[in-house]
C-alpha cells in the first residue's frame, strides 16, 4: 500500500507541475490583456491628438496664405501711395 501511495505522489508531481504552468499562464494572459486595454487607449488617445494637430496645421496653412495675400496687398499699396507722393512732388506746391 505504501507502494502505490507513493506512486500515487510521483503521478500527481507532474500534474502539479502542470496546474502551477497553467496557473501562470493564466496570469500571463491578464496581464497581456490589460497591456492590450492601455495600449488600446493609449491609441485612441494620441489619434486625438493627430487629429487636434492636423487641424492646427490646417489652420496654420490658412493663416499663411491670408499672411502672404495681405503681404502681398501692402505691397501694391506702397507701391499706389508711392506713386501718390512723386504726384505731389511733382506739383511743387
């Protein structure tokens, strides 16, 4: 009896090796699908943040067009109120 008692116990050493494993393993995978959850929303996160830095972008291109359009008015009217001044000069008055 003795016998198959201990038998019994070097049978069940492997097994609780393997519960032990998969006790582990089990662990492992939460901790992976929590990895994945914070990545998820790290994700999400800074996709919001592309999307708020594109349309500053998008504003920034806007604001340098109208920039050069009112560069490139002051220029014509340097150029108006330039011609004005040699008017008057002209006149000698």
């Amino acid at each position: 009896m003795a016998t198959k008692m201990a038998t019994r116990e070097v049978e069940l050493e492997p097994l609780d090796r393997l519960e032990e494993k998969l006790k582990r393993l089990v662990a492992l995978v939460d901790h992976m699908k929590s990895e994945q959850a914070r990545a998820s929303e790290e994700n999400q996160r800074l996709k919001g943040e592309i999307d708020a830095l594109r349309s500053r972008a998008s504003s920034a291109d806007s604001l340098t067009a109208e920039i050069a359009s009112l560069r490139s008015e002051r220029d014509v009217i340097r150029g108006r109120v330039g011609e004005m001044l040699q008017q008057i000069e002209a006149l000698n008055l």
